[in-house]
C-alpha cells in the first residue's frame, strides 16, 4: 500500500496518512489513518477525499465520499476528547475543504448538478 498524501498537525503530536487507493476500488477516496503520535493509537478512516488539522491542533476535518453517494459527509474529529461530529451529510459531494486562517471556522463547498442551468460562451 502506497501513501498518496500525508500531514502533521502544528503541534507534531498527530500524523495524517492518506493510502493510495486500488485502482478497482469503486469508492472516490482513499483510507486515511490518523496516527497519536504521543500513545501510538491510530484511527482508520475511509472513504477520504479531503482532510485538514486546524491551526490550534485542536480539531482535523475531513470530506467522506463514496461510490454510491450515500454517505457523503465533512466530519468534525476532536482531537483532544476523541468526539467526533458530523458537521454535514448529503448525497451530494462535498469539496474544497478549508480552515479560516486563526483556525476557528471551517468551509467547504457542497456540490450540485443543476440539469436547468445553460452555460453560455463569452
């Protein structure tokens, strides 16, 4: 299994590892395992598309996306007392995930097709 992508929170104390995913895999992301570098614990995610640590190390976010769109979601994961909350969930995707810059708000985009919508040239 290869990495794709990974990151550490700013204060060194969580590793975030985005494994590349099998080519037959039907699912749009990845399995992501969130390493405690402090107790050596890790916690499997799947299904990641997207993922962020916020400023303060307090909180990671991170966009769950399957094949079948049934369980598409941004999670919420407290790093500190382990709570984890669902911040959205839809059958809709969910992208461009994104920290304000003192870390305490948190953006993303939830993406529709809208069959009545005609793009025009300029």
């Amino acid at each position: 299994e290869g990495i794709s992508n990974f990151g550490f929170s700013r204060n060194g104390k969580f590793l975030a590892i985005s494994l590349a995913a099998p080519k037959e895999n039907k699912d749009k992301g990845s399995v992501l395992l969130l390493r405690n570098l402090i107790d050596s614990s890790t916690r499997t995610i799947g299904n990641v598309t997207n993922f962020s640590f916020n400023k303060k190390s307090e909180f990671f976010a991170y966009i769950v996306e399957t094949g079948n769109k049934a369980a598409n979601s941004v999670e919420l994961y407290n790093l500190n007392t382990s709570v984890l909350k669902v911040i959205a969930s839809d059958t809709m995707r969910f992208t461009n995930l994104q920290w304000q810059k003192e870390g305490e708000g948190l953006a993303f985009y939830k993406v529709f097709k809208d069959s009545a919508f005609e793009e025009e040239n300029a």
